[in-house]
C-alpha cells in the first residue's frame, strides 16, 4: 500500500462513526405507584393532599392553590385571579409546610379581551424538594362522574366529594365550565378538582349561590335565561384544566393538543410516534419509555435505554391501546458501557413498528422530536416536543456512549423514549436531561444500535428491522417553527433570582435567542456571582463565537467556584488552542482526564496537542485511550491514522485502515468499506 494513499483516505473518514459527547440527570421513579382504575377514597384523598398549596395574600391565608407543573427546579402553581388581582406579595404553603415566595401574574385570554379576564393565575416557586405534579387526564369529565375537590379553609385542608353536573360546551367568560354540586367553601379556591382515578380536571372557581349572578354569561356574552340561572346558581364551578393550554400555551400541560391544533410535520410525526411508543412500568413506581423497533411472529422487540431496565425487577410494558404486557427479563440484553437496551413482550395484537433512520445525522442543528412519558408525575399524559439535533456537541463528558446532544426539554421517565425525524423515522433514544447548562438533552443514535446489531448483541432476527438510509426531505418548516418558538416570560427584573435567570437563559437557548441568552446569564450572574452555570454558559457562546479570551474569562470564573467541573477545564484548552497556547491547552485536557478518567474528549484533544508538539507517541497514547472508551469515535481514529503516517509506521496505519473497513462494513457502509480496500490494495 502507498502511505500518499492513506491522505485520500482522510478527506472521508469523518464519516466513520459518531464521536461521544456529554451529560447527566437520572431517571426519578414516581412518587406514587399508579394503580389501574379508580382509586380509594382515601387515596384520592391522600392525592388532594400532595397537589394541593396554601396561598398567602400580603402573608394572610387567602385561598388555595395546585401544583400542575415542573421545570428545571421550578414548580408553576394554578389559582383563581380573583385571590392575587390586588396583591402585593403572594407566597405558598406547600404540603410539608415549607413557604416559598412566587412570582405571579394572570393569566391572559387569547382573544386579547382583557376587560373580561379568565379567574386563572399562575405561581412559580423554586425548590430542590421534590413535589407531586397533578396527573394530567385526557378526557374531560362528564355529567353523574363523581369529583373530588380539596383546599384550604381557615389553615385547614378540606376534601369534599360530589359529582360532575355539567360541562358547558363553552366556557363562561371568567372560564368557569364544570359544574359539580360538592360543598366548596371560602378558601378553597384555586384548589384541585380530581375525577375517580385521580387525575386533575379542574380548579375552584365561584363557591355555590354567589351573591351576584353577573358572571354567568358565555364568552360571545350572552346570558342564559332565569330558570337556567336558579339552576346554576345552586352549583359550585370550576376552571377545566384544558382551558389553561388556550390560556397560556407557554404551560401546555396537554401539549398533544397544542401539535394537533398546530397541524402540519409536528402533527404528523406525533401520530407516528404514539403508534410504536410503549410505556415501561417497574415495579418500584418507577417508569421509563421505548419503541416498537421490530415483530417476529407473536413476539415485538422495544428499544430502550439500559438505565431503565438495569435493577432485578418486575417490568411491564404498556402498548399503544393501553394493553399492559408482562416483560421476562430473560429477554433484556445490554451491552456494558452503553445506555442502550433491548427487551421482548409478547402479544396476538397488531402494533405499529418504527422505521429506523440510518443515515448520518447533521452536524449542524437539524429538526428532531422527542416522545415519552414524564415520571415524577402522576398519571402524566404523554409528552411530544420539538427542538434541534447537534452529533459535535462537545462540552461534557459521559462513560456510556452517549451522542446526540439535541435541544428538546426531556424529563425523568422519558429515557428510552424515541427521537424521531421530519418524517417519522427513529433515529435515536432519548437517555437523560441536563438541566443547569444550556439544557441538553442527550441520547444514543440508530447507528449505534445497528452497528451492535451487526455483532448479533440484541439477539433480533435483521430481516424484522425496516431501515430507511435517506436523510429526510420535508421542507414544511412553518408548523415546526410555530411548535418549536413557545412563549417565554422573563423573571422579574427586581424580584427574579439568579436561579431564575439561569432558567430563563437556558430556555431561550433552546430556541437559539442567543444575544438574550447573554444577557439573561448575565442577569444571572449580577443575582447570584456565585453561579459557575452561568459563567459557563457565557464562556461556551463565546466560545462558539470565536472570542476566545473572553470565553477564557469566563471559563476561569467557572472554574474558580466549581473547580471539579472537567467541561470547564476542557473548553478552556479547546480555547487556548485555538489561540496557540498549546501547553496551556494540554495543562487543561490533563486537568479534565484527572477529574473525568474517561473524558473521551479531552483525550483527543490531548492527542492532538502532543501531535502538533511533534510528541507522536503520547499522541497516540491518547489516541489510544479515546478508542478504549468509545470503539466508534471517528476522529481519534482519525487522529491515530495521520499520526501513524507522520511517524512512517506503515504497519499500524493500515492496521488501523483495516478496522476502518470492518466498521464500516458492520455499518452496512460498503461505499466506504470498498474505498478504504482500495487504498490497502
């Protein structure tokens, strides 16, 4: 072979495999075991108690209030706007007594007629403790079900139990919709109203036998006649809980209704989507999400992550109609190492099996959508949602394989959940979300599981994987772009902590508002200097802005107040090597392998810096050690090759190319694999 050859080689080799990236968070298991069909009364009791919060006025006991949302350590609280219209100050009592001061506001009607407001606002809290999240339903309630209501009256929490009398076709024009005949009384306001199996339908809203009857009317303004107002003047009324997605998109709690509303690609991919996507229940409470990827016979093989499925417990599975299946964890094969696993379920019933995409993701942000179940909630609907892809994401380090860094906001109990094309192909599983910087969220690629296939690991007959290797061509960005850009409120500018500034920042960066994500972390960083997060944001933005030394600056912040954080060592040394600096950079990679040993990256970048020192060995070392920890990673392979060619060994150059060939034949590549035999021949 001649070594000139092997120069050719380099000009496509980037195409081999995706190199590791990045991040952590866990799954949560459910703070309640979800039993099928209704619940005791005591346990809907005992699910009134969790969701719902004292509300204090100016520090007075005034109403009530339920918790119907997390987000990145922060917990949105639905209440009446009759109870905060005239405050000056608003905190909540949540259930183990803690009292957290809230930001508050109302919450706006779509239609722009703000001198006739719906009765809903919205609290946020922040807090490390975790909460329960209402759960969610999907239907509304009918007439003759029966309602449970709770709240707050004189300190004290009341539970009444009475049935569903109407649901209006629309809403009355404060937005009151469920009338119920239990016995709401003064201070129960905003607080939850649930249906038998414990999900929320609604809030309180106008107590029974009001002393004014001019809220009574239908938002176009009529007004019913006086037999039907003697009649509903007899009944306590509540805020349907669908209402608050038409109120306040930026909420969507029912975010499947939001995509369909929307129509178009965002629409058409969650149909796809829910028809090969199963639920994973452990036995714990615990659950995670997967994908139908194949059937043989009577037997569906579901695509997950490996954390999901890793403790000796029972699993079950629960398929798109609902049907819940037995998991035998005989059937569970993972690979050490990697966050990604296989599991078998057997049913006679017909569901949907993905097509996988194959084919090599852009490294520049392309569209993708995430789809799963959110855990830390009871009986949360399933959740759908739009961002952008990056396979050269490089700011973390993570010793399971993970690859895909991509903007969608996960949650607990979506690992193993699918991310899906355009088209509606999978092309990876969701694993875990960062929710301190910047907020990725991280997964392993279709690539990965094929290449493990090839080995026979996943014990899953080839023939049963349809694969489809054409990158995806849809152009109808306008639904995605109207699904992906949600409303943003920004913190308060007085009020507002640094923590909340943070959010912000990492909220607006999802939706790549970069010139405000600076100014949010700056904010940020005014409210709180001591938030390495913050810093290390600017400094990333800088970073990819090329300005270098100030992405040093801030850097060096970070790691002044959190010197054990690798990324921060790392993307210091990316940046001082951009400048030359490449002792300085070395000093950084190494400080990075010492607090991470397997910072695949930082290897190769080491290995890079020793190379271009003239250092050929120790750039092969690290090389070396880069290979070790992820097999796949393209560049150090890259890097070892060119280094191999500069020191004139013949021998371990090719050997290398001949591991480039095996790849990319179990790759199913034989484009390339036919090229790099070329360049051995």
């Amino acid at each position: 072979m001649k070594l000139h050859k092997l120069s050719h080689l380099l000009l496509f080799f980037v195409l081999l495999f995706p190199a590791s990236p990045i991040i952590i968070t866990g799954c949560n298991s459910s703070l309640f075991a979800r039993k099928p069909g209704t619940l005791s009364e005591s346990e809907l009791k005992d699910v009134l108690k969790e969701i719902t919060v004292k509300v204090l006025v100016d520090d007075k006991e005034a109403a009530s209030g339920t918790i119907i949302k997390k987000q990145n350590g922060f917990y949105t609280v639905l209440t009446n706007y009759h109870v905060i219209e005239n405050a000056k100050s608003v905190k909540v009592v949540t259930p183990d007594n803690q009292i957290y001061p809230v930001e508050f506001s109302k919450v706006d009607r779509q239609d722009n007629k703000k001198d006739d407001l719906y009765d809903l606002a919205k609290l946020t809290f922040s807090s490390e403790t975790t909460y329960l999240v209402a759960g969610l339903g999907e239907e509304n309630i009918k007439p003759g079900e029966k309602v449970f209501a709770g709240g707050y009256v004189k300190g004290n929490l009341q539970t009444t139990k009475g049935t569903a009398k109407l649901f209006l076709n629309q809403p009355l024009i404060k937005g009151q919709q469920i009338a119920y005949d239990n016995d709401i009384q003064q201070g129960m306001s905003g607080g939850a109203i649930i249906n038998e199996k414990g999900y929320l339908v609604g809030i309180n809203s106008k107590l029974a036998n009001p002393v004014l009857q001019t809220d009574f009317r239908y938002l176009q303004g009529e007004q019913p006649d006086e037999k039907t107002l003697k009649e509903w003047g007899n009944y306590s009324w509540g805020i349907a809980v669908n209402l608050v997605d038409e109120a306040a998109p930026d909420l969507a709690l029912f975010p499947e209704r939001v995509i369909r509303k929307i129509g178009g690609i965002p629409a058409k991919v969650l149909d796809i989507a829910k028809q090969s996507s199963v639920q994973i229940k452990q036995a714990n409470g615990g659950i995670g999400s997967g994908v139908i990827i194949a059937k043989d016979n009577d037997i569906y093989y579901v695509l997950t992550a490996a954390h999901v499925v890793e403790n000796k417990q029972e699993y079950q599975v629960v398929a798109p109609d609902k049907q819940v299946y037995k998991v035998d964890n005989q059937t569970i094969r993972t690979r050490q190492g990697l966050d990604m696993a296989v599991l078998q379920f057997r049913s006679s019933q017909v569901y949907q099996v993905a097509t996988l995409g194959d084919y090599k993701l852009s490294d520049k942000a392309q569209y993708v959508f995430l789809y799963g179940w959110k855990g830390e909630e009871l009986n949360h609907p399933s959740l759908f949602s739009v961002g952008t892809i990056e396979t050269n994401t490089d700011f973390w380090a993570k010793p399971r394989g993970y690859e895909l860094a991509y903007s969608n906001q996960g949650y607990p109990g979506m690992s193993g959940g699918g991310i899906w094309d355009t088209e509606g192909r999978l092309v990876g599983i969701h694993n875990f979300a960062e929710k301190d910087v910047l907020g990725y969220s991280l997964g392993l690629s279709i690539e990965s599981f094929l290449f493990y296939q090839k080995d026979g690991l996943w014990q899953l007959p080839q023939a049963k994987l349809t694969v489809a290797k054409i990158e995806p061509k849809s152009s109808d960005f306008n639904s995605i772009n109207l699904a992906f850009f949600p409303n943003i409120s920004a913190p308060d500018p007085v009020n507002g902590s640094g923590k909340d500034w943070l959010n912000y920042g990492i909220q607006l960066w999802r939706i790549a508002d970069i010139d405000n994500v600076i100014a949010a972390m700056e904010n940020a960083i005014g409210k709180d200097p001591n938030s390495w997060q913050a810093f290390y944001n600017v400094a990333w933005i800088w970073r990819g802005q090329k300005k270098y030394d100030q992405a040093i600056a801030d850097f060096t912040q970070a790691i002044t107040i959190n010197p054990q954080f690798a990324a921060a060592y790392y993307n210091r040394g990316v940046a001082y090597s951009k400048q030359g600096k490449t002792e300085l950079a070395i000093a950084d990679y190494t400080q990075a392998i010492i607090i991470n040993s397997k910072y695949e990256n930082a290897y190769y970048n080491r290995g890079n810096a020793y190379s271009k020192q003239g250092n050929l060995d120790q750039a092969i070392q690290d090389y070396t050690q880069a290979i070790t920890i992820n097999p796949l990673n393209r560049k150090a392979y890259y890097g070892r090759i060119l280094t191999y060619i500069l020191k004139g060994n013949k021998q371990e150059a090719i050997k290398d190319l001949e591991t480039a060939k095996q790849l990319f034949q179990q790759q199913g590549n034989t484009q390339n694999a036919q090229k790099t035999q070329e360049l051995l021949n």
